[in-house]
C-alpha cells in the first residue's frame, strides 16, 4: 500500500489532500520542484521496469527521481490514493525531422475534476502547474505560454518562450492506456543507441525561479531567465554536485 505520508514528506508538501483543483496544483508544482527528470540509472546499467511499486519505492524510499514512465506513473498512483480519478495517456514528441516518436514514448496523465486537467511531472523543463484540458486556451505560467491545439484528432501540447512563437512539445490522444502497454518503449529508451537517454547523462529540476540541470561536463543554473553554465571536469566533481543540488548519491 502506498505510503502517502512518506510520499508528501519526499516532495515537501504538507497543504491539503482533498482532492480539489487547488490541491492538484500545489502537488504538482511540489513534485515538479522536488523529484528531478533523471536517467542516470541508465548509465549505470540498472534496470528500469514498468512497475508503479518500483517507481514509488525509488522516488520514496531512494529518494530519486526518474524519466516520465517512472515520474508520472508514481504521480500517478500517489493522486489515485488521494481521491483523484486518473488516466494515463500516451503521448508522442516531434523528432528535428518533423516526424512524430512512436506511440508509448511519453507517459502524461489526464486527472478529471470540474473540467479535465492535463498533468505531466515527467517531462522535464515544462509546465509547473497542470494544464486546463481545454482546446486553443493560452494559459500562461512565469514568462512562458502553454496551450493545446487540435489537429486531426490529435491534441498538441505546444510552448511560446517570450517573444517567441509556439513550439510544439508533444502530441496525444485521450485514449486511456494500462502502464504495462509502455513497457516496450520503456525498455527501447534504456537499451536503443538511438535513445537520448543512452547518449548522455541528464538530471534536472524545477526551482522557484528557475531550473537547475547538471550534464555530461557542466552545470547549468537558469534564474529569471538568465542562463549561467559552469563547466564540471571530473567525476568526483559531478558526483558532489550531484548531491549538493538534488540530494542524489550514486
């Protein structure tokens, strides 16, 4: 059984669990600043398996985070307990090509409230808080824009930087989907040469005014828009950063 105290204690939440849209928004802007977008268990050789108990006990009891199978199938699991009606839905990212990844490649979550919200802690540098279901809405969060667009029975997620036009970040359906239907792709993004996630070390987060995300060779903190690199040149120096800004040790 899920160990919802222990979950909020992990994301350093301690508002309400009523199941309400205010509720919602905190928990995921808390997840989004707690448990970072990770893939370093890939470079190490470890497994990843398409399990929702192994998930919450590497993001709980190993205090870590994780890719979006990982992230939003423990987010998952955690609203679900508290009251909260969850699907999961299958989403796909536009390739430099313009082509789509196949289906399965990204894991987001629709939770049903007043309205529908779309949920994704998954991603990496993406929305804060959920998103309103709601075709063509812009809704803003800090300097960027977010909105979701309909095109031939597809809905985009698309993002605006400031001053810029909108981006698009992924695409899906609603179509509902079982966790273990994202087991091959899954396993594609740890074992394939073709998978960022097999190219290069990643682990980054949210913070208040920004984000921090620490790479093959450097670190780089964003604050208020403004970008500082600092290049990191041996391991026992990535390794100290980190545990210094995720509270991570390999």
């Amino acid at each position: 059984m899920l160990n919802i105290p222990a979950y909020l204690d992990r994301i350093h939440y301690s508002g309400s669990t009523d199941p309400t849209a205010e509720t919602l928004r905190a928990l995921h802007r808390a997840h989004m600043l707690s448990a970072p977008f990770e893939n370093l268990d890939i470079g190490l050789g470890r497994e990843i398996v398409c399990d929702e108990t192994l998930f919450l006990k590497k993001v709980i009891q190993r205090r870590r985070g994780g890719f979006c199978y990982e992230l939003n199938g423990a987010f998952a699991a955690l609203l679900r307990e508290l009251g909260f009606q969850v699907t999961l839905l299958s989403a796909r990212v536009p390739r430099p090509d313009g082509t789509q990844s196949p289906e399965f490649d990204h894991l987001v979550l629709r939770v049903d409230l007043d309205e529908p919200r779309l949920v994704d802690v998954g991603f990496g540098d993406s929305f804060v808080e959920p998103l309103h279901l709601q075709v063509g809405l812009d809704q803003p969060q800090g300097t960027r824009r977010f909105r979701i667009v309909n095109e031939s029975g597809w809905l985009h997620m698309e993002m605006a930087e400031p001053k810029q036009d909108y981006r698009r970040q992924f695409s899906f359906t609603l179509q509902p989907r079982q966790l273990a239907e994202f087991a091959p792709m899954c396993r594609y993004h740890q074992t394939s040469p073709e998978s960022s996630f097999t190219q290069k070390k990643i682990c980054s987060m949210a913070t208040p005014d920004g984000r921090i995300t620490l790479t093959d060779g450097k670190l780089i903190v964003t604050r208020n828009g403004q970008r500082e690199e600092t290049a990191v040149t041996s391991e026992q120096a990535w390794q100290s950063a980190l545990k210094q800004h995720f509270g991570i040790e390999l």
